[in-house]
C-alpha cells in the first residue's frame, strides 16, 4: 500500500496516564508518519473521539476512575469504528483475553520495544481496515440483492398481468 505524500498513516489516539509513556510513544509513532493525540483519561479520551476522526486507539488498561477495557467496551457498544490496541504494564493472559472479547486487536505489555510498538499498530491497522472494508461490501451485497428482488418481482408481476389480458 503506497502512501500518500504529506498524509498521515493514520490518526492514533494514546490513552495513558503515564506522561512519560505517551510522548515516547507518540515520538515513536509520529516518526512512523502516523498523526498521534494524547489523552491522560477515560473522559479525555470520550472526547477526543467525539471531536476527532481517530483511526486507533492505543489504551492503557489501568487508569484511574475508568479502565481502558470499559471505554473499549463502552466504544465497541456505540459502534464508532475505531481500531483498539490494549498496554498494560501486567503481564496477565486473563486481562489479554478479556481484552481480545471486547475488541482489542493487540494486548502489549509494558515495557516494549518501538518495533513491537509499530508491529502491532500496523497489524491492528489492517485488520481494522479490512473488517470495515468487509463489512462494506456486505451492505453494498446487500443493498443490490435487494434492489434486483425488487426488480425480479416487478418483472414478475408483468408477467403475471401479461398472461392474465391474453386468458381475458
């Protein structure tokens, strides 16, 4: 997939309440030509993503008031089309797994490299990225299925007013 010069990979949103963390990520990100936004909270991160048009998530697990998993579920209920990366410094499969239910394409646990880092945003980019296009497609199958339904029964229906004024 070629890029398009000047344009961003995508927008990526960093939830954590680690100052520290989010500029190393947001560093290591923007230089991979991704747009990234920074948020320290649940709430921030509402609303950002009702302000912004953000590609993907990368949510810190454990944050105060709210957890990453509740705003992935809460986001995920309101189907708003955003891709989720989980991190979380605890290393833990049931969180991972809990994780993976409500959405998330990734789970990393802190710390990790700036490679793994672009790894599993790219990954979870292009899952993303297909699962719409798919579910696109889907609509527009469907949306033509119905359209010739429509059509084969109006073609039916002259056929059935033809042969009716021919027996009269």
């Amino acid at each position: 997939m070629s890029e398009v010069p000047g344009k961003a990979r995508g927008t990526i949103l960093i939830v954590d309440d680690d100052e520290q963390f989010r500029e190393v990520t947001t560093r290591a990100l923007e230089g991979a030509g991704y747009r990234c936004l920074e948020v320290n909270s649940v709430v921030g991160a509402r609303a950002l993503i009702r302000d912004e048009e953000i590609d993907l998530l990368v949510c810190e697990v454990n944050l105060p008031v709210e957890s990453g998993l509740e705003l992935i579920a809460d986001l995920d209920s309101h189907d708003v089309g955003i891709g989720f990366v989980m991190v979380s410094g605890e290393d833990s499969a049931d969180i991972a797994a809990v994780a993976t239910e409500r959405g998330a394409y990734g789970y990393l646990v802190k710390p990790f490299s700036s490679n793994q880092l672009l790894i599993a945003i790219a990954n979870a980019l292009h899952h993303f990225r297909l699962e719409k296009e798919t579910l696109k497609y889907g609509q527009h199958l469907e949306a033509l299925v119905k359209r010739r339904t429509k059509e084969l029964a109006g073609l039916v229906e002259e056929l059935h007013n033809s042969r009716d004024e021919r027996l009269s």
